[in-house]
C-alpha cells in the first residue's frame, strides 16, 4: 500500500494572463506549480468577494426567529430563487459598511447590532470569490432601494419555516443553507444554555 501523501507549502503562480474583462468578474488563466510539484494551468474566475446579510428578527417571537429572505429570479439557475440578501463588495469597501449598504439596497431594512456570522470561498476549484455571512440584529423596517435590475420580494420567515423549506429542497441556495444551518446550530446551543 502506497504511503500516504502530505502536501505542505503554497502554490507558486509562474505566470498569469487576463483573458476576459467584466464588470463583476475577470477570468485569468495561470500557469502554476502547486504544493506537490503539480504543474497546470488553470482558468480562475476572479472576483472581490460577497457580503451576505443573516437579518434576524429575534424580538418578533423569540422562540422561533423571523429569518429574512428575498425572492428574486437567477438567470444561471433559470429560476425565482428563495436566499438571504447580498451582493458584490466594492473595492476597498469593508465588510460592515457593505453590508449596511446591502441590506438597505435590496430590503431597506436597517439593524442595529452587526457581527461576524461565517466565511467560505464559494467555488474554490476555479473562483476566488469569498462569501462572508454578518449576522444583522434589532432590524427596523425602511424603503429598499433595489438597482435597476433588481425586482426583490421581501419574506421574514420563521426560522421553522426556513428549514422546512431546506428540508424540502425549497432553499437550493448556498450561501442561505450556509448560512441559515449554522445560525440554527449556534440558536439551539444557546436556547439550550438558558
């Protein structure tokens, strides 16, 4: 039986050139040697990376919490999808500011507590980008201000509700699984500690 192996260290990119130019994304193709003395070229989808809203309602019904989510159809998946709110990060923008700027944008609703919920790269085999889930709380209702190309349906779900429909296979989004399935995990440990 081989022996197995143990990689260490970090990749090396020996080249890399731009091979398209988008407004939300660019496509690279690099030529790397990685850890292992793997050599290869790879297309790498590079992004800035997402922020994604968690607003919860906990003062509503503090048994079963109100989860926000939006509507909105995805053209790559062809299909009105039910996730948690979020968007692009502008460069240089920091994490917090672009979540207050989300939120507002695709809901208007406003939080007054902030925190760092979870982050994952979501497609590491060929996409930079990297999702960073804040947890928003003491949400007030205000106007949403969606870009142009955005028509969005506001739902505040209980949290049971939520994962009946991820359950179901309802929630197909990731980021809302992420997302939501580990909010519940820390919301259980700590309704079980009082």
């Amino acid at each position: 039986m081989p022996k197995p192996v143990k990689l260490t260290g970090r990749g090396r990119t020996v080249s890399s050139k731009t091979v398209y130019q988008g407004n939300v994304f660019w496509v690279t193709r690099d030529e790397v040697e990685e850890p292992g003395g793997v050599k290869a070229t790879r297309d790498v989808i590079r992004h800035n990376g997402s922020v994604v809203i968690l607003a919860v309602d906990t003062e509503t019904n503090p048994k079963d919490p109100g989860i926000l989510l939006i509507r909105q159809y995805r053209h790559a998946a062809g299909k009105l999808m039910l996730e948690l709110p979020a968007g692009r990060i502008e460069p240089g923008e920091k994490l917090v500011p672009a979540g207050k700027r989300e939120l507002i944008e695709e809901t208007g609703y406003r939080a007054k507590r902030w925190s760092h919920h979870c982050n994952y790269y979501a497609s590491p085999g060929f996409l930079t980008e990297t999702m960073t889930i804040l947890l928003a709380e003491g949400l007030t209702q205000g106007e949403a201000a969606p870009e142009e190309d955005e028509k969005i349906e506001l739902h505040m779900t209980p949290l049971s509700e939520v994962l009946r429909l991820i359950r179901s296979g309802k929630i197909e989004d990731g980021k809302t699984l992420i997302g939501v399935l580990i909010y519940d995990d820390l919301w259980r440990s700590k309704s079980a500690q009082r």
